[in-house]
C-alpha cells in the first residue's frame, strides 16, 4: 500500500500586513536566508504550493509567501486558509509587518504612488481600509514587526536575526532593552521596568558611560533588589518559554526599560540574557534600542 500523505515540507511562513510596512524588503532578506519566496500570492493558493513543496520533499525546506490586499477580495479568505492550515501542518507561521500611520503615508509620498485601497480618497483613507480588513490577520499573526522606526537596512537585519538558523532552538528570545521616554517598544510580549532602581545618570562618574561599562554593571547590580529581581523574573520566565515552545510560538520579545535606556535597563537586559540563555530549546538575542540616543 502506498502512503499518499504529503511528506513535511518543512517550515512555511506567510508575510502580510501593511502596504508600506515593508513586505518587499522582508522578503528579499528572507530569499538571501535561502527561503523560497513566493510575491503575491492568493490565499486559496496556499494549499496547493505547500502540497506541491510536500511532494518536493526536503528540496523546498522552508518557504515564505506574500500575501497582501493586492489581491483585493481573494485576500479575505486568509484567515480561513491560515487556520485550515494550521489545524493541518505544524510549522506555518505568520509574520504581520506593521507602522504608524503617519510613517506609512510619508513613505507613500516618498515614493509618489497611491495607496492600493485609496480609491478616489486620500493616503490615509487607503490606510484605515486597509487596518480594518486586516485587523483579524494581525489578531491572529505569530509575530508582529512594527518597522515605523526602521530603515530598510535595519529591517532586513531584523528579519535576519528572527530567521536565520538557530541551531535545534526551538524558540528566540529577544531580550530588548528601551528607554520609556521615547515610548514602548510597539513589538513586546512583556516587558519590566527597572526605574525602581537608583538612577547611575545621577552619578557623575558614571553619566558618560553606559549599561556595557563594567563600573555601571557593577552600581546597578549592587543596588538592594537587583539580583533579587533578575533571579525571580528569570526563574518566572522559565515556565513561559517552555510553554511558547509547547504552543509553537517561535519568538517573543522581553523588553527591559528604565528612563533612558542607557544605564539600568541595558545592564539588566544582559545579565537576564545571561540567565535564560540557560534555559533548553531557547536562543537569546540580545538588542538595546535607545542605547545610542542622547
């Protein structure tokens, strides 16, 4: 007897969201990864390119697909075809790109072009019709990328930290740390405040330096509840990624922050990194979004 079964094709992840936001960029960083990339393609689609890369076997191990309101009212069947899916195959993944309006309109009239849902209204028009049919795709997403503060370098660094080979983890961890004063990062999953902590900004010795001189590390982590805290919230982090990892959830972001996100949040960031890069099926990237600011 012959088994009909398709063979596993490996990881397949969908790439949506914003007009704008990015998804072009995202997807050549994810063609130089060696993913096999498809542009443009209708959600009723899906199934038969991944029967087709099952029948590939491990010649098409991992493959992204783009798909976007270019096509209009085939792409409302995306949430059906992503769930359907889902119940199907163990490794689909969805990747949301999103950016603040006003960012997306000014990328639109960088480029002179209209928004593809405009019609006869505005940029901004396009952009709340394209929100709200998109709203239950980025409920429903694995990963959401907010790009509004990324060029298209940076971007394409991002896309390569969150997708390139990671070994046999199961799970990356993202540990970011921020400063809260220019707003929290739009991407985390949880997030700790460390202005409980003695600010070093106040001492002068240290104001010039940062969370990756060894004189802060060292004030910061003398300070009453710094320890205490980093091995509380690690040991509470444990039961968390390995229940990310029960439930497929491929990536997280942990954001750190203090006032500027120079000082404490930079030194607690690292030394969290440091504890939970113990933990097993977990790859721990570290980022520090504010730390060049002034």
């Amino acid at each position: 007897m012959t088994d009909e079964s398709p063979r596993d094709a490996g990881e397949v992840l969908i790439v949506t969201g914003m007009s704008g936001a990015g998804r072009s960029t995202a997807a050549d960083a994810l063609e130089d990864l060696d993913w096999y990339v498809v542009d443009n393609l209708p959600p009723q689609m899906l199934k038969p390119l991944l029967d087709l890369t099952g029948i590939a076997g491990g010649a098409l191990p991992r493959v992204a697909v783009v798909v976007d309101v270019r096509g209009r009212t085939l792409f409302a069947g995306l949430p059906d075809v992503t769930r359907a899916l889902r119940d199907a195959r163990q490794h689909v993944r969805v990747l949301f790109l999103d950016a603040s309006d006003d960012v997306l309109v000014r990328r639109f009239e960088a480029v002179r072009r209209p928004h593809p849902l405009q019609g006869d209204g505005t940029i901004l028009d396009g952009i709340h019709r394209e929100r709200e049919r998109l709203r239950p795709v980025r409920e429903s997403a694995d990963m959401i990328v907010d790009t509004s503060t990324y060029n298209i370098h940076q971007l394409a660094t991002h896309i390569a930290d969150l997708f390139a080979e990671s070994g046999s983890a199961k799970h990356t961890l993202t540990i970011q740390s921020f400063g809260f004063k220019y707003g929290l990062p739009p991407d985390a999953d949880l997030v700790a405040d460390m202005r409980f902590l003695p600010n070093p900004f106040w001492e002068e010795s240290l104001r010039a330096l940062t969370g990756e001189d060894e004189p802060v590390r060292e004030y910061v982590l003398e300070q009453d509840g710094a320890r205490e805290f980093l091995d509380a919230y690690a040991t509470a982090l444990v039961p968390v990624l390995e229940g990310y990892q029960r439930e497929n959830k491929r990536h997280s972001v942990v954001a750190v922050g203090c006032t500027g996100g120079k000082h404490r949040s930079v030194v607690m960031a690292r030394e969290l990194a440091a504890r939970l890069s113990q933990v097993s099926g977990v790859a721990v990237r570290i980022k520090h979004r504010d730390l060049g600011r002034e």
